[in-house]
C-alpha cells in the first residue's frame, strides 16, 4: 500500500512541476525573454498547454479570470496539496510534506 500511495505523491509532484513551469513560461513570453514565433519554444508551450487544459477548462468553467488574472493553476495547486495531503493520511496515517 506504501508503492501505491508513493506512486501517487509522486505523480501529483509531476503534475505541480508541470504547472509551476507553464506558469513561468507564460511570464517570460509576457516580458518577452522567449519568443513564441520559435518552433521550439512552441512545441514545449503547446506541450505544456495539452498537460493542463483538461484540468483547467474543468475550473475555469466556474471559476472566471479576476481582473484579467487567471487564478485557475493557483487553485489546482492548492487542489493538489490538499490530495497529497490526504493520500498519506490514507496511506501513512502522518501529513506528508
């Protein structure tokens, strides 16, 4: 039962890197350090965006940007802490950090 728990904290640490990395890659096109007219750049953007947009669409449908701020992979990050939370209070009976 610890593999499978593990195996779970794990896949959510992914999916929150995945997300941190969008996040930082969408500040950098807006102060224009990376240019999206780069093919690679591109691929990595579009990548990034087919990791996310199943869950965000989900969110956004009623969650509406604030004040042209798109809070959506702030709530599934605390989403996702709150999981990892509960996975090992299910698995290893302590909070998991």
């Amino acid at each position: 039962m610890h593999f499978i728990g593990s195996v779970l904290i794990m896949a959510l640490q992914i999916y929150t890197f995945i997300i941190i990395l969008e996040v930082l890659i969408s500040w950098l096109i807006i102060f224009d350090v990376i240019n999206i007219r780069n093919d690679k750049a591109k691929n990595l953007i579009n990548l990034l965006k087919r990791c996310t947009n199943p869950v965000y669409s989900r969110i956004r449908q009623y969650v509406p940007p604030i004040g042209g701020i798109d809070i959506t992979p702030l709530i599934v990050l605390f989403s996702i802490y709150f999981l990892q939370w509960m996975i090992a209070q299910l698995f290893y009976g302590y909070a998991y950090y």
